[in-house]
C-alpha cells in the first residue's frame, strides 16, 4: 500500500511536470509573432536586421527630415545623435509626431530604409520611452531630465 502511493505520487509530479513544459512551449509559441526587439539608429547602422524580422525603431525625428509623399506616404529620418535611419511610413501620423521629438515605429527594414507599419509619438512634452532614453543616453545627445 506504502508503494502504491509513493508510485502515485511521482506519477502525479511527472504530469505536472509535462503540462508546465506543454504549457511554456504552446505560450511561447503564441508569442512569437508579438515579442518586438527594440533597437536603436546606431544597433540598425551597425548590425542591419534581416528583411523579415519585424522590430521597434526609437530615437528622435530628425530636423528638417518630414517629407510628405503621395496620399498618406510620410518619411523621415530617425537619429540617435550616432546615426541616422531613414523611415517611411503610409498612414495618418499621430497628432503629437513632430521633428526633434521621441518617436518609436513597428516596422521592418528593408532595402535600407526602415518600413514602418505603427508610429507612436510621446504622449506629452515630457514623457520619452525608456528605450529610447537609454539609447539617447548612451550617444551622449540626450538633452532631457531624469528619464
């Protein structure tokens, strides 16, 4: 009877074992298309993505770089202070999206030129992102308070 229950019990804990690493790989395996990389000018510059690999382009919009194309075509350059990227985006850009502020696009860079599907733009005149504070930091160029 001791037995009984001593093979049981390890019967129970392997189960459970099997469903935790079932579990881990089926949400892992959801996730995959949602976990973007963020990256920097200078990370772009120095090691380009692939074609495919979708990620998260921050920095600053460059002065002097808005150029707007046919219909809802946009581009401009994204700099760090260490390097410039080339972005174009189709749609309509938020309203708080202006040149010499934080900006962080979703997209893809292909061709030389980072093609952006998303675009978001600080949400009020103090407020950058993390990612690309550190980034900004780390060029040396970041002109803002604490971040």
């Amino acid at each position: 009877m001791k037995n009984l229950k001593k093979t049981r019990r390890i019967q129970i804990i392997l189960v459970a074992i099997v469903a935790l690493i079932v579990s881990t790989a089926l949400i892992g395996y959801a996730m995959r298309d949602g976990i973007n990389f963020f990256r920097s000018p200078s990370q772009v510059m120095e090691e380009p993505p692939a074609p495919n690999e979708v990620f998260r382009l921050g920095g600053l919009v460059l002065e002097g770089s808005v150029e707007r194309g046919v219909g809802q075509e946009i581009r401009f350059v994204v700099t760090d202070g260490g390097a410039e990227v080339p972005a174009a985006y189709n749609g309509v850009l938020p309203d708080l999206f202006a040149e010499n502020e934080g900006v962080i696009g979703t997209g893809t860079y292909v061709n030389g030129v980072f093609q952006a599907t998303e675009i978001l733009a600080k949400h009020d005149e103090t407020y950058m992102p993390k990612e690309v504070v550190d980034a900004l930091k780390e060029q040396g160029v970041y002109q803002g308070g604490e971040g």
